[in-house]
C-alpha cells in the first residue's frame, strides 16, 4: 500500500491507497494541533488501518528544503528521514500542499470543479493554483505544449498591496502589531478575523467574534452587516492576489482556486467582486478577463496529488 497526507494548519489528511485500484483504502482526517507531530498521527492512523506501506508521499503547509519542513502554521516540523524511519522504507517524499495540490487536479472529475469563468480555454499555456484556507498557499503550473510542469511558491507571504483608502487604512492597522503585513494576514483565515476586527476596530461596531468559521456564516445568511463586510473585502482581495499571480505567471490557461475557504462562500464568488478584482490590472484587463477561472471543490485535491506522487506518476494531460 502507499500512504499519502496532505498536511494543514488546522487538519492533517492521511490515507492508505492501493495503486491498482481508484480512491482511497482508508482515510481519516486528524486536527493538526492536537497531535505533537507527524509521527504520532501515522502511529494512530496505522493502529486503525494495518498496513505495510512500500511508497509515502506528503503535502506540506510550507517550504520543503532537503526533506525537511519547518511548517508556517504549526508549532513542529516535518522530517521525512524521521517519517521513513517511523513507516520501515527507504524514502519518503516530502512536497509543498500546493505542489501536491496542483498535482491533484489532474484526478478531479465535472463535480469536483465548479466553473466562475470560461474564459477562452482556446489560449492554453500555464496555469496557477491559489488557495486560501488556514493561510495562503499558491503554486504554478508550467505548459510546455505536452503537459504541465508543477512548481511551488511561498507567494502568500509577499507583501500586501492596497488598492484603495480601506485596505491602506487595514494595512496600516495590522502594521501596528506586524512586521510585515502579507497576503496571508488578509485572504486566509486569520486574515478574515483581521479584517473582521479591523471593522469592528474602526466603526465601533461589531466585534466578539474570533473564528472565521463564524464569520463567514453571518456574512453569508445575512445576520451581521460587519461580517457581510469583511467577507466581501477579503473576496476582492483574493480576487486582486489571484489577478497578481495569473499576472506573475502568465497563467493563460487557467485559475483554480482551492483551499477550504472558496467552497464554503462559493455564492459570494459568484456575485462578482472576486472576478472584478481579478480583472482590475489596467492595461492588462482584456488579458485576465479571457482567463478560465474555476473553484476546486473536493477537500481531497492534495492527497489525491500526494498519492499521485507517491506513485511517480506524471501529471499527464491538460487539465482543461
């Protein structure tokens, strides 16, 4: 069997695949800060599934430097010579989340992609995955007329560029406690709660509320105008990053955007300020506008790609 994880802020997937058959064997989901390590959720996962692992691959949430990942958002690091020890075999595969993630999209089926734009798929060329969930991860995907070429980024992390008095006026309110102010403190989660408290902060209103989760669900039924808010102004901003990195990337044939945020307020996407920012580059809007931009819907995209590498599979096809 192979065992492939796709390894989070907030949750670490873990499943046992056997490669001559489709989907996963076995397949559990663990809250990543409750548990000291990686190692100690293979040791859980193995006890409840008995397997003899020969291949493993992992996504990480963060940059992989000789086997090894200081992770952004977790309190400890993954090894793989520690993971390869743990599981018996001579080489674990360690792989940024977003690598692993555009690896996956190759796997995806009709219902696990949801369409915000066409677009002119006739254009082709590269493509860019961005992904805002605990933090925000992107990655890009290089056409070289047969199939695509996978890279990693840390592109989140680049410095957040206002657009108007509002997001100057968030920046400068984040300033106050951070160094440095990135795309991540703003289009993530924690970015949400940010810019919910920078709301609450400025107008005097709102306030109380510190989970994204609950955030999102009183901007999407209607209930609290702060959060309805802060939810359309983290959407334009995700639409402005994901403008900047098909920009950055000349990612012609296509926007997939992931992560766990996008399905969950997938109605405010489609209203039109994600694609309206996206689109806002000047001289370049005719460009972004011809762009196809689709939402991947299946939580699994990662683990699915780690599990493709696990396999040394190559992505194949256009993802069209």
């Amino acid at each position: 069997m192979d065992i492939a994880g796709d390894i989070g802020g907030t949750h670490t997937r873990l499943a046992l695949f056997d490669p001559s058959a489709a989907g996963p064997a076995a397949l559990e989901v663990y809250p990543s800060r409750e548990h000291d390590g990686l190692e100690s959720m293979i040791r859980a996962f193995l006890t409840a599934h008995p397997a003899r692992v020969e291949r493993a691959c992992f996504g990480v949430a963060g940059p992989v430097q000789n086997g090894h990942v200081k992770t952004t958002n977790l309190a400890w690091p993954v090894d793989a010579m520690s993971v390869a020890r743990l599981l018996g075999i001579e080489h674990v595969g360690l792989v940024n989340d977003l690598y692993a993630n555009a690896y996956g999209i190759a796997d995806l089926g009709p219902d696990d992609i949801d369409t915000l734009r066409e677009g002119d798929p006739s254009m082709g060329g590269n493509a860019a995955v961005i992904s805002a969930g605990t933090g925000l991860g992107e990655a890009g995907l290089f056409w070289d007329r047969r199939r695509y070429h996978v890279f990693a980024s840390e592109g989140g992390h680049t410095d957040f560029g206002p657009r108007d008095e509002d997001e100057l006026a968030l920046r400068a309110y984040l300033a106050r406690n951070h160094a440095h102010v990135s795309y991540e403190r703003v289009c993530s989660g924690m970015g949400l709660v940010a810019i919910h408290d920078f709301l609450s902060h400025r107008d005097g209103v709102g306030g109380g509320r510190t989970e994204a989760s609950a955030i999102t669900k009183a901007a999407l039924d209607g209930s609290d105008p702060v959060c309805a808010r802060a939810l359309d102004m983290m959407v334009r901003i995700y639409g402005a990053e994901a403008g900047n990195l098909a920009l950055k990337l000349l990612a012609t044939g296509g926007i997939y955007v992931g992560g766990g945020i996008a399905p969950r307020i997938l109605p405010k996407l489609k209203e039109g300020g994600f694609l309206e920012a996206l689109d806002a580059k000047g001289r370049f809007a005719g460009l972004l506008s011809r762009i196809p931009v689709h939402v991947i819907l299946n939580d699994r995209t990662a683990l699915l790609g780690a599990a493709r590498l696990a396999r040394g599979d190559e992505p194949g096809l256009h993802y069209g």
